[in-house]
C-alpha cells in the first residue's frame, strides 16, 4: 500500500466512524424510546395472563402500576446512560459475526438490554409474580418503526459497517506494522 493508498484508506475510515456514529445514535434513540414502552407493555401482559392479579386489591394494582412507570423510566435512562457512549458499541472481537440480524453478539449492548428484562423480571417479583408463575422476561428489539428509525435496518447496517471498519482498520495496523518492521530492517542491516 503506498502513501495515497494509505491515505485514502484513513480517509474511508474515517467516513465509516462517522457512519457508525451515526447509526449508534439512532439506535439508542429507538432503545431509549422503545423500552419503556416494552416494559410497560410486557407487566400488562403479566398482569393479564396470570391468575395470581385476581388477588390483588385496586391499591397493590395501583402500586404495580405505579411501579412500572417509575421502573419504565429508569429502564430508559439506564440503557440512555450505559449506550449513549459511542465507545460501548466498539468492536473487540477478532472478527465481527456472519449473524446481523440482533444485538446478542455484542457483549456489553446485549447486558445492558439484559437489563430492561431483569428490571421487569425484579419489579414483578416484588409484585407476586415469580419467574416460575411467568416465565422469563428479555427484552426484545422492536420490529416496527419507533422515533422514525426501523430498529432491524439500523442493526444490520451497524454490523455490516462495523465489519468494514473493522476490517479497513486491521489492514491498516498491519501495513503499519510491516512498515515499522521493514524500516527495522533496513536500519538493522545499515549499521
């Protein structure tokens, strides 16, 4: 790779951080937007569905109630604090996975969207209904447009511009390397 090459490379890296950047945003604006509205969504569900709500008096369903929205805005600014960070979506990994089509792959996205499920799961618990009684909660991407963005496009494209940057960038470490060890070289055998 000579110098232009080198520099245009750096140039498409750049465009491709800004990209990611981007689409990190967007995605954790749908994040933010979308997971109180899932856990609100997912203790009605509860609610509804289990036989233990016949036992509670309109004052323990207002305290769930009202539990839910508290823990329904705490989902969202835990998940706005954990994601915003354009340096928790980054990519350690050797190579970016085949699979585009989630989040799970990522280690710290896919435990700070565990989250939202582990809050809904402990504010139910709290409420009477166990995990046994309910079945396990996990939050789960929208499939449908929210805030303007559709959630699965946004995740396939973060993957898909990832692995180019992520592959553009190893390539320029190692011309870099080779470059230092070649300029080794030549000193090695000058002196």
């Amino acid at each position: 790779m000579d110098a232009a090459e080198a520099e245009e490379a750096r140039q498409t890296l750049a465009q491709l951080e800004d990209r990611l950047r981007r689409n990190v945003n967007d995605m954790v604006k749908v994040l933010v937007a979308d997971a109180p509205v899932f856990a609100k969504r997912a203790v009605r569900r509860v609610f509804e569905r289990s036989a233990v709500s016949d036992g509670l008096d309109d004052a323990a369903l207002k305290a769930l109630k009202d539990g839910t929205d508290a823990m329904a805005s705490a989902v969202a600014a835990q998940l706005g604090e954990r994601l915003s960070p354009f340096e928790a979506w980054a990519w350690t990994g050797a190579d970016v996975p085949a699979s585009r089509d989630s989040l799970d792959a990522h280690p710290t996205v896919s435990e700070a969207l565990a989250a939202v499920g582990q809050a809904i799961g402990a504010l139910l618990d709290e409420h009477g209904y166990t995990e046994a009684e309910r079945g396990p909660i996990a939050y789960q991407l929208p499939a449908y447009f929210v805030a303007g963005q559709f959630m699965q496009s946004l995740v396939a494209d973060y993957w898909r511009v990832l692995a180019d940057h992520h592959e553009l960038d190893k390539r320029l470490r190692e011309e870099a390397l080779s470059t230092e060890r070649t300029s080794r070289r030549s000193r090695w055998d000058s002196v």
